[in-house]
C-alpha cells in the first residue's frame, strides 16, 4: 500500500488535474470463486512447473493446432521448385540441401527456439510483437496512456539504464511522429501478408490434397479437380462459425498420423530408390547449386521457399501451448518427419525425374495410396483451419489497437477466449480463396503468390525482433547483428528470387496486401483524427462548474452513462448535449472503453473510478480497460460491474475522509489495517494509486487554503465535497440506478476541410465515411439496448 503522503491529485477539477487524477483501481472480487482464481493462477505458471507426462501430451495436442500448415507443404514444394521438370539429378541435391538448410535456420532456430520467446505472455503473431514494444517505449499513436495501466499485472516490462543502447533507441524512436508511422506501417504490413496466407493456405493446400485424384485416375481433367478443391473449401469455411471446439481433439491424432506417414513413406523412398540423397545434408550441394548460375535455378528459390511455409501462423497460434511444448513436438515429430519426407521425394525424383508434378503422391506405395490420400485431405483441411484461425485472432487484435473496421467477433468456444469467428472476414476470405483457387487452377502460380506472402511477413517479423531484442531483451548489439544478418541473408535471398515470379501470381498477395493496408491504415488516420479532436474540444472544468450542481438543467432521476474515447477530461459530446437538451440525469458517468498494448486485463483490474467536482454534482468517471484477447460481456453484466466498482469507490472514498491527519495517511497501511480487513472481508480488494485530497488548481472547486487557515493540507472537509454521508449517497446512487439506465453516444462524423489537398478529401470524405458506413456501429459493439440508446451527432473538420 502506498502511503498518501506520496500520491498526487484529488477529486477531479480540469483538464490537467485530471490527468494527475486519483484513479482508483478496484479490484472486485465480488464474483470469482477461489477454484478459478487458483487455476488462473496456475495457468501463470504452467510454462514452469509441469510434469513430463503433462508437457508430452501438450506436445501432442500442439501438433493439431501448429504445425498443420508447415506439415502439408511436402504436397507442392518440389513441383512449384521445378514447374518446368528436372534437367539434371544434381539440382534434386541440391533443392534437398536448400530445403533441408532452410528448415534448420528458418523454423527451427529463428522461430521455434529465438522468436518464440518474444512472445508477450504467451500469445504470438506481429501485433503481439507490437504491443510489447507499446509498454518499453511510447510508440502508440494514439495517445491515451496513463500511469495507472503501468500498474496492471499483465502490463509487464523490463527497465534499463539511460545511457543503455536500449535508452538510445528508445530516444530515437519516440523522438519523431514518422519513426512510430513507418513502425504502424511495417505492423500493418505483415498483418495484411499473414491476412493473404489466410486465403492461399487453403487454395493450395485443399488443391494440393485434390490433386491426387488425377494422380490415381489420369483420365480426370484438372477442372475436375478444381471443383473438387472448391466444394471442400465451401464446405470448410460454411463451417465456420461452429468454432472447432467440438471436433479440435480429432486434429492432434490426425497431424501425428500424417506425420508418421510422410516420414515411413520417406524411410521406404530413401531405401527402395537412392540412399544417396542423404548426402545433400553437406551444404556444398547448395554452393553446387547455384554457382552452376541461370535465372531458372535462382527462381526456383522460390519454390524451395514453400517448405517453410506455416512458420508464421506457427508464431500466430502460439498462445494456445507453453513454448517448451511447442518447441518439443517441433524437434522431435515435425522437423525430422519433414527432413525424411524431403529426402524420400528427392530419392524418388533421382530415378523418376519426369515425375516432378505430381512427386508425392506417385512416391506413395500403391498399396496404401488412398488411405494417405484421405489423411491428407483432413491434414491439408486442418492446415487451411489453422491459417484462418489466425487470421481472425490478428484482426482481433487490430480491432483493439484501433487498427481496423469494427466488426462482429463471434466466441465459438466458452472455455478457450482464443477460439473466435467474425462473419464478415470468413465470407471474404472464402470469396477470395475460391477466386485464386478457381482463377489460376493450377498449384505453380498460387505457389508463387503464397512464397511473396511469406517471406514478406517473415522479412516484417525480423524487423520487429530487432526492436525486441534491443529494448525488450537488452541483447548485447553483436547478437543483435548475428541475428539480423543471418535471419536477412536467407530472407532477403528468397525474396530476391519471388520478385521475378511477380508476373506469374506474385502479384496476387501484394494486391490483396495492399488492399487491407490501404482499409487498415486509413481507419486508423480517422480513429487517431478523432482522438485529437476529442482532446483539443474538451470541456473546460470551469465552465461545468459554474453551471453549478444542478447544471443549469432539470436533474431527472436516472444514471447517463456518457460514452467517450477520453480517459481525462470532459468531452465536447457532454457540453453538446446540455446545451441542446434542457434536461440531465441525476447522475452522470463518463465511461471510457479503453484498449491496453496486453494480451489481457485481469477482471479485478478492469474498472478505474474517479470523482468528477464536488459531491453534489454527482459526475464520475469509469475507465474500462481491456487488452487485445479480452471477452467483452454483455450489456447487463458490463452494468453491473461498472455499478458495482462504483459503490465501492464512494465506499473507500468514505473512508479516506475518516482520516483527518497528515501523519495518519504516511501510515495509512498501518492505522487502518482493522478497517481495511474488514472492508475487504466482503471479498472485494482495493488499491490506491497515486492519490492525492488537496485541491491545488487554477479550477478547483473551492480556493485552497492558506496553511494556517486550513486544518492540515491532506484534510479534504466535508463541507469541500458535500454534506451526504456514504450511506445516504450509495442509497441515491441505487435509487438512480433503478430509475433507469441510458447510454449516451455520440455519432461523429469525420470531414476533410475545404483547405486539405484532394488526396486527403478523398481520404477522409470517401474512404474513411465509407468504412464508417458498412462496419457495426458503436451501440452494437458496447451491446448497448436500442431502447435505452441515446445517440448524440457533432461533426469536425481536419
């Protein structure tokens, strides 16, 4: 417990006390058994303190969840490798050498076991990355930061020395508006790449798996086989919104066996064909490779790319496992199920080498060809649910980071929050996957369009690890530029060679990239525009209490609830509305929604209550704080809480005036402990952060004292904050509250000046308008009741 003596601020009375203000931090634990409280608790912990039996059975589980997408990338790599067939049996060697090298550095060593400890409280993905270098250095552009969210328990972050490498890069970050811009941008970027391997995952794994019906049947044209791919990707994404809570245990057992497969089919290649293959483990293979030069062998890189295809929805499904699970179902099933399964093919294509097309499936033993067939088809099915998984989960947490259209987040699963469904992103990605898999028909240009996707996340995601181990990690700079030099040689090599294959399908991500990038950003300008607004347009304190308790309006009972983007301060909407309206409720709350750079905020830390003026006016503030996995409740049980957190912060505020000396408050901790025991005996916890009785502004409610007139300088009288008891007020409050609820929103409306440029007109009057029209309003989003709904218009201009 802090001690009064060193907190700052009271009741709230301007704009700039107000963000000194004393938010107090209630901490309800009014609903949580002790069982669930143990369990979270555990779940704290379950990355240090488990059994052997229990890591290898999330190990298990990992697979169905992880690795599906990075397991069915031996269905297409050697065709989309050599589109045009196999001219000599050394490129064979050599491809295995850079498949096999490629998996080593790229999964193995950079994800598995360096990018997945940069994980921020286990969930993973680029916006991940994003929100754990939010808390080390102050690069969210919108900037609604306060104090009090340091204090959360999941608002972890490391500190350094000023004179640090870190220090100076933080400096060097925050020290100009462009340098966080072009950070936003490369985030967004990588976002709207793992958004396009949510559409090419499916189109060309389901495709792959399809493909294997001509195989077997030769006479079947292709166009069969596409309407084959696109009825299972109908059905697959028809399917969605059942969540996979109920079917997810088939996944694990179905992975394992598509991995035992492809490693026994591989044992059996590398024995019947060429043991040979084996050598291609020596890395000169590869020098062999390329120095025997051609455009052909170089842009073939970017079909030896594809087999590590999965790494980043790898990083984007992290949060369901421990690492240490993660990393062990990597290094002992996947990566060696996957190194046989490469050298099996390449075994095959030594003695077959005009088999290239179709190379795993006619690699398969023809007497457990269909078998294989149908647990590929569910693997590749699998693979496409993984990707898609992930591609809800990251635009979920750029719907909290203010970074995209508001849409419905549907939760499919009530035990796992991480198992989500939004409608409106499942229709267009099946719409565009069907598109590419329909459009192109064949595997070579959708590989080619899904190794630019890649290697342009990865490229993002190496950026991003540099800032981590910078800031986050403290790495000494010679780590740091191992790191980087050996992540970009790989990375950028490939890259290098999917720039050539633009014209051949490449350009199909980067379109769609662009796309989102262009929805993404320009949502996120008009958020940021409107924050300002909100910030530069608020109420002076003054003005508000010069109306005096009654506001200069009828008082009719009832409780608003006056929703505003602004944790501090007034907002214009409030002064717009009882200019306009000759009447107010009895009570008023400012309620903020407000998203924290977390993955979660604990629920007894969610609510922050504040005093606004005297008693008598009866305006508080309730800050909502939620981080990016949260579950946002229904309208009746967000009220309740919101009430609750209320009454018990006129309760402690009752308390705190019971205390009338200085010395008293030093040892707060120490003389009320009595009280304090008892108050929390009814299962609620509070703390108190950085409070402060005295009224010391330009705007206070009454002028302050000289130190000889008044009592002592930590005394707030009653006659200050006015003359109802705790008792009396919690009854009014409740009174209130049984009147009746409404919630107040305002409806504003974004316009360019008259003299913006053309391109920020267009920006702003059509783009930004029409994303405001087409996504889900405010009212849905808050589950506020139409019948209880009070929307307030304003415009403004930037």
């Amino acid at each position: 417990m802090k001690s009064v003596s060193d907190m700052n601020s009271g009741t709230e009375i301007d704009e700039e006390s107000d963000n000194r203000g004393s938010m107090w931090v209630l901490d309800q634990k009014l609903d949580q058994p002790m069982d669930e409280e143990a369990g979270r608790l555990r779940n704290m912990y379950r990355e240090k303190k488990f059994s052997a039996l229990l890591l290898l059975r999330l190990s298990f589980q990992s697979l169905g969840v992880v690795y599906g997408d990075l397991g069915t990338s031996p269905l297409y790599v050697f065709y989309n490798t050599f589109p045009q067939g196999v001219k000599d049996p050394e490129d064979v060697m050599g491809a295995l050498s850079l498949i096999i090298y490629s998996l080593t550095l790229i999964p193995l060593i950079k994800y598995v076991f360096i990018v997945c400890r940069a994980n921020d409280n286990g969930q993973g993905g680029t916006f991940a990355l994003y929100s754990l270098l939010c808390r080390h250095a102050k690069i969210k552009t919108i900037p609604n930061q306060h104090r009090t969210d340091e204090e959360l328990t999941t608002y972890s972050r490391s500190a350094f020395h000023e004179q640090s490498f870190a220090a100076k890069t933080k400096n060097w970050l925050e020290r100009r508006p462009s340098r966080k811009n072009a950070l936003l941008i490369l985030v967004l970027v990588g976002t709207c790449m793992v958004i396009g391997d949510g559409i090419l995952t499916p189109a060309i794994s389901v495709l792959s798996a399809a493909g294997g019906i001509k195989v077997n049947h030769p006479d079947v044209s292709s166009k069969v086989v596409v309407v084959v791919a696109v009825v299972v990707l109908v059905v697959l994404f028809s399917m969605q919104h059942y969540g996979t809570d109920k079917v997810s245990w088939l996944f694990a057992p179905i992975v394992l066996l598509w991995f035992l497969l492809i490693g026994g089919i591989g044992i059996y290649n590398i024995w019947k064909y060429d043991a040979g293959v084996l050598r291609a483990f020596s890395p000169a293979y590869i020098y062999r490779y390329l120095k025997r030069g051609g455009r052909d062998r170089w842009t073939s890189l970017g079909g030896v790319m594809l087999c590590i295809t999965g790494t980043e929805a790898l990083y984007a499904d992290l949060g369901h496992f421990p690492v240490l699970a993660v990393q062990t179902a990597f290094t002992v099933v996947v990566f060696p199920s996957l190194l046989l399964a490469y050298s099996g093919q390449a075994a095959y294509l030594m003695k077959h080498k005009d088999h290239v097309i179709d190379a795993f499936y006619k690699s398969i033993p023809d007497s457990i060809y269909w078998p294989v067939f149908v647990v590929a088809t569910l693997a590749a099915i699998i693979a496409s649910q993984a990707t898609i998984t992930a591609t809800f989960s990251i635009i979920k947490q750029a719907l909290a980071l203010g970074c995209f259209p508001r849409v419905r987040v549907i939760h499919t699963s009530k035990n796992f929050l991480g198992q989500i469904y939004i409608p409106d992103i499942n229709w267009i990605l099946m719409i565009l996957c069907i598109a590419v898999t329909a459009g192109f028909e064949n595997q070579s240009q959708i590989g080619n369009a899904y190794g630019t996707a890649v290697v342009i996340v990865m490229l993002a995601t190496t950026a991003l690890m540099v800032l981590i181990m910078i800031l986050v990690w403290h790495c000494h700079w010679l780590l740091v530029l191992l790191f980087t030099g050996l992540s970009l040689i790989v990375e950028c090599t490939y890259f290098s060679a999917v720039l050539f294959k633009i014209n051949q399908g490449g350009w199909v991500p980067l379109v769609i990239a662009a796309a989102f990038l262009l929805i993404m950003y320009v949502w996120h300008y008009g958020t940021v525009k409107r924050y300002e607004f909100e910030m530069h347009s608020r109420v002076s304190m003054a003005w508000i209490l010069g109306l005096g308790p009654s506001l200069g309006l009828v008082r009719v009972p009832g409780i608003g609830l006056v929703y505003t983007e602004l944790a501090s301060g007034v907002p214009r909407i409030f002064s717009h509305f009882i200019t306009n309206l000759p009447a107010m409720h009895s009570v008023v709350v400012f309620v903020c929604i407000k998203d924290l750079p977390v993955y979660m905020v604990p629920e007894e830390e969610r609510f922050l209550v504040k005093r606004i003026g005297p008693k008598n006016f009866h305006m508080f503030r309730c800050v909502a704080r939620y981080g990016y996995k949260d579950l946002r409740k229904k309208d009746d049980d967000f009220e309740r809480k919101l009430f609750d957190s209320l009454f018990l912060f006129v309760r402690l505020e009752s308390m705190m005036e019971g205390c009338s000396d200085s010395d008293d408050y030093s040892i707060y901790g120490q003389q009320t402990e009595k009280s304090r025991d008892a108050f929390l005996s009814k299962n609620a916890k509070t703390t108190i952060s950085d409070v402060d009785l005295t009224i010391s502004s330009m705007d206070s409610i009454m002028p302050e004292k000289s130190p000889s007139s008044r009592p002592n300088s930590m005394t707030m009288s009653s006659g200050q904050v006015g003359n109802r008891t705790e008792t009396d007020e919690l009854e009014f409050l409740t009174s209130c509250r049984d009147a009746g609820v409404v919630h107040i929103l305002g409806n504003t409306v974004v316009r360019a000046s008259r003299e913006s440029r053309f391109y920020k007109k267009i920006t702003v009057d059509y783009v930004y308008a029409f994303l405001r029209k087409i996504c889900r309003e405010n009212s849905a989003i808050f589950n506020v009741p139409h019948e209880s709904l009070l929307n307030v218009g304003q415009i403004f201009y930037v």
